[in-house]
C-alpha cells in the first residue's frame, strides 16, 4: 500500500498535477532546516509575488535575468554599431581629404 501510494504521489508530481507548488519550496524549507518560521515566510513571500505579478518567484527572477542579459546584449551590440559608425565618418573625412589634395594637385599640373 505504501508502495503504490508513494508511486502515486511521484507520478503527480511528474506529471505536473500536483496544484499547489507554491507550497513545495516551503516544504522543502521545513525539511532541510526545521524551521516552522522560515518556511512560513517563504510561503507567505512566494504567494505574494504570485499575487502581485501573476507569476511565481523563480519565473519573476527567470525573467527579470534574461531582461537583464538582453540590455546587456542590446548595450554591447550599439556601442559596436556607435564605434563602426565613429570609423566609417572618420574614413569619409579622409577620404574627401585625399579627394581634395588630389584635385589641388591636378589642378597645379595641368597649370604648368
């Protein structure tokens, strides 16, 4: 009996049945540390995320980390485009320099 209930009670967790997650974390809490405080607290932080974003505490910090590495990604990607930008005004300036000093100089042969 045992045996079959403990093969259920896997099998709903697996399957994602199981309807209240937010009071795993807690649980876990209370098993590995003792602490009936502790893991009331965690529960009570975990549900008022939920309540508040609509998601639980692992997704909010899953989500607020690619935010994160997206800006970072966004941050690196202009400044190589300011930097390639930078060269390309700066190749343009020698360029019509070099145009220039070219017609200057054809300009003086053609007038000996």
């Amino acid at each position: 009996m045992k045996k079959l209930f403990l093969n259920i009670l896997i099998l709903l967790f697996l399957t994602g049945c199981f309807q209240n997650t937010a009071m795993i974390g807690p649980a876990m809490t209370l098993v590995s540390t003792g602490s009936t405080g502790q893991a009331f607290g965690s529960f009570l932080t975990n549900k008022a995320v939920e309540e508040e974003t609509g998601m639980q505490a692992h997704e909010l910090i899953v989500k607020k980390v690619e935010e994160q590495q997206l800006k970072n990604k966004d941050k690196r990607i202009n400044k190589e485009l300011s930097l390639m930008l930078e060269q390309n005004i700066q190749n343009r300036q020698l360029y019509i320099l070099l145009e220039n000093n070219l017609k200057k100089t054809r300009t003086l042969i053609n007038s000996n």
